[in-house]
C-alpha cells in the first residue's frame, strides 16, 4: 500500500469516529522502516516495565525483582530512571501514578510483536490481569518470550504511528481551543503515543521520548 492510500485510509477512520484532523501531516517515508525497533528490544521493555509495575504495588519484593531481572539479563535493559525507581526503597505517589499508566504502553508493546490481536481505541484502561496473561510466569524464564517475539509489518507499525499522532493532536486541539473533549482517554492517548514514538526510532532512549505533536 502506498503511503498515500494508508494516509486517506486513516483519515477516513478518523472521520468515522468524528475526530478531527490536520490534513497536511507530512507522509511516512519507506526510509522509516529501517528506524523500527526489534521485536526482541520491544519483548525486553515490555518485562521490564512489568516488573516495574509490579514493585511499586509491591516494594517489599523489588530486591528480589532486581536480581531476577539480573539473571534474565534484562536489568542492561533498565533504563537510568527507572534503575533509581527499581532502587528507590518508597516511592511517591506521583511516582507509582504515573508507573501505572505505562500499562498502556505495555499494552501497544504488545500488539506490536503479535501478542495481542487488536488495538481497541484509546478509550477503556487496561488491566493489568490482562498484561500478566501474555507474558512469562512472575519470575519464569524469559528466553523464549523473547526470542520468539516477531514484529507486525513495518507498514502496519508506521500506520499506527500515523493514527495515533494524529489522535494526540486532535486531543491537544480540543484542550487548547477549548472544544468539546473527543471520546479517548488522553492518558491513553499519551501513553501510546510514547511507546510508539520509540518503536518507530531505535536510537531513541525510552528516558528520552518526545511527544510532540
């Protein structure tokens, strides 16, 4: 598919779910797909933010966490923040607010190596039950989940990139102009989009994401 046919594709969905847009977003460029994030990097930070998300609801336990994610390998994958949170003996409220909602990163992490089968819209938050349910037991191996995560076509990949880019726009228009909120969870939305910023960037740090819209 041409960059743009899937450019009026999203805009005919967007229009369908009466969320404006600015009609001269730039097109993706092929160039793009070779700017996508292994599937094996994707399958790494989806544990680690687990596991990340499971110590600040359970503190007593993030020794424990840290050495296991040591053993698996994974701790190289912990970025320099979250190493401090990991560390952290209480973390603030504000700290474990906003841990939580990397739920919903997760939760695109996942569609992105075929985990999940749909992206619902950014409306509904997810349950954590649910991201427990597709990876490796609490403290498991972590190998397979790894090596056999295969990542969904670049075309499908830079789309959702498209579609929710311009989703946070429409967000941010709505706030800024003072018009009628559209029917997403702006946290959601935010969420998404930091995750699918880094994916379609690998030399981006997760500390270091942007969402500019």
């Amino acid at each position: 598919m041409s960059a743009l046919k899937s450019k009026s594709q999203i805009e005919i969905l967007l229009e369908s779910l009466n969320i404006p847009y600015y009609d001269r977003f730039p097109l993706i460029n092929k160039e793009q797909e070779s700017e996508i994030r292994s599937p094996q990097d994707i399958a790494k930070r989806i544990l680690v933010l687990t596991y990340l998300s499971y110590i600040s609801d359970v503190e007593e336990d993030r020794l424990e966490v840290i050495e296991f994610l040591k053993e698996e390998d994974l701790w190289d994958s912990v970025t320099k923040q979250e190493q401090k949170q990991f560390l952290k003996e209480k973390l603030t409220e504000k700290e474990r607010t906003n841990i939580s909602w990397r739920s919903e990163g997760i939760w695109l992490l996942l569609f992105t190596i075929n985990k999940i089968d749909k992206l619902e819209l950014p409306q509904q938050e997810i349950a954590m039950d649910s991201i427990f349910a597709r990876i490796p037991d609490f403290m498991t191996e972590t190998k397979e989940f790894i090596q056999s995560a295969v990542i969904r076509p670049p075309a499908e990949i830079l789309d959702l990139f498209d579609l929710i880019y311009r989703i946070h726009w429409a967000v941010r228009n709505a706030a800024f102009n003072n018009l009628a909120p559209l029917d997403v969870n702006p946290s959601i939305v935010f969420e998404r989009h930091h995750a699918i910023n880094w994916v379609v960037d690998s030399s981006l740090n997760w500390d270091d994401v942007t969402t500019d819209t």
